[in-house]
C-alpha cells in the first residue's frame, strides 16, 4: 500500500491509500479517506460561522481521518491575527473528535508551535510539504509532531540531503497538488534512504495506523 498523507486529487488506484483534502464548502465524498479543514487562505468572516459548524459535521464522519489543512500563512493576504483566531477555534474544535492535524505552514513554523503549546493541544501536528533545514525539524519532532515529504524529494538537493540523513524518525509521503504521482515520491524516497521499496511502505503504513488510526 501507497499512502499518499496529504492530496488534493483521488489517484483511483487500488494501491494507493489516498487522504484527500477537502475545505467545508466543498461537495465530499464521505466514503473514502479525507482530511477537511479550513485553510488560511479561505477565511471569510461572512461565511465563517457557517464554515466552522459544516466542518464540525464533517469531522464526525468516519472516514475523516484528520482535521486540515489548516494553519498560517505569512505570505496569505488574509490578516494574520485573523489567521491565529481561526487556526484556533478549529484546533479547539477538535478537541472533542480527537484528530490528526495537517498543518500548512508558511513563515510561521515557531508561532504555530507556541499556539500548540500555548493551548495545550495534544493531538499530533503533521506540517505537510516540509522543505526547511534539519533544526527545524529536530524542533518539531521534539514537540511531538511529524512532517511530510513531498515531490522535493525527487529534485531538491537540500530537503534530500536532509531526509538521507533522517534515522528512525517517523515521516510522511505526499504529493499534494502536484502532478508527480506518489509512487514516484516513494520511489525516490526509497533511494534516498536506501531501503527497499516494500519496506519503505510498510514502515510508513504502519506509522500511519499510529498516527491516524486504523484503516
Ligand atoms: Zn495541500
């Protein structure tokens, strides 16, 4: 099994486990795995009553495996204190269902820890598309949380060179939006660590069972 821990986009493919990200607004299909969240992107005051009750009816569903994505966004030209209250309410939120958080995390790696903190949240973190250095890395895994890796496995030397270096960390495979399929990313993954492909697969499952329960 392929897990695929963050797509925007169903591969249809028998063995490929793919958690699909959905927004509250969006039409779901809550028969196969999703994650669903409200990304900083697209907070709207109007709309966000609305917004955040859709999202607690659809974190009840059993296939949803995960709450997200959802986080801050230097670059967003959503006001960043708004950002923080929504990221908020939501993790707050979840406190009750208990999931997974996918996090998307733009300049803002040290304000989302110190909310986590802050707010005493318990639920694990996974920053998604992970492409910063190793100390950063050292600073999530110590707060207890994890990251995945995206298609930058397959063609950025610094987030290789970094994810080589990675010895019994647990992690993630993801392709996101992107075209690269995730048996490339794993393919890719499994030079750079130099284990066998099925053995890569099997640690990842079973971190996945870990991390976002059975499946
Ligand atoms: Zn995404």
């Amino acid at each position: 099994m392929f897990i695929n821990a963050h797509t925007h986009h169903c591969s249809n493919q028998a063995n490929v486990l793919d958690l699909i990200n959905y927004f509250p607004t969006d039409t779901i299909e809550p028969t196969a795995y999703f994650s669903v969240g409200l990304h900083p992107w697209s907070i709207d005051t109007v709309t966000l009553q609305t917004d955040l009750e859709r999202l607690e009816n659809l974190l009840q569903h059993p296939p949803c495996l995960a709450l997200g994505e959802i986080g801050l966004d230097k670059v967003s030209k959503i006001d960043f204190s708004l950002q923080k209250e929504v990221f908020i309410q939501q993790l707050h939120l979840n406190k009750k269902y208990n999931k997974p958080v996918i996090i998307h995390c733009v300049r803002a790696f040290q304000e989302i820890l110190s909310i986590r903190k802050s707010e005493q949240i318990t639920q694990p973190f996974l920053f998604h598309g992970y492409s910063k250095n190793h100390q950063l890395l050292k600073q999530i895994h110590d707060a207890g949380c994890y990251v995945s890796f995206g298609k930058n496995l397959c063609d950025n030397q610094n987030i290789q060179a970094i994810f080589a270096n990675l010895k019994n960390e647990v992690f993630f495979l993801e392709n996101d939006n992107s075209t690269t399929s995730i048996k490339d990313i794993y393919q890719c993954a499994s030079q750079l660590q130099e284990i066998p492909l099925e053995e890569l697969k099997q640690q990842i499952t079973q971190s996945f069972t870990t991390v976002f329960g059975p499946i």
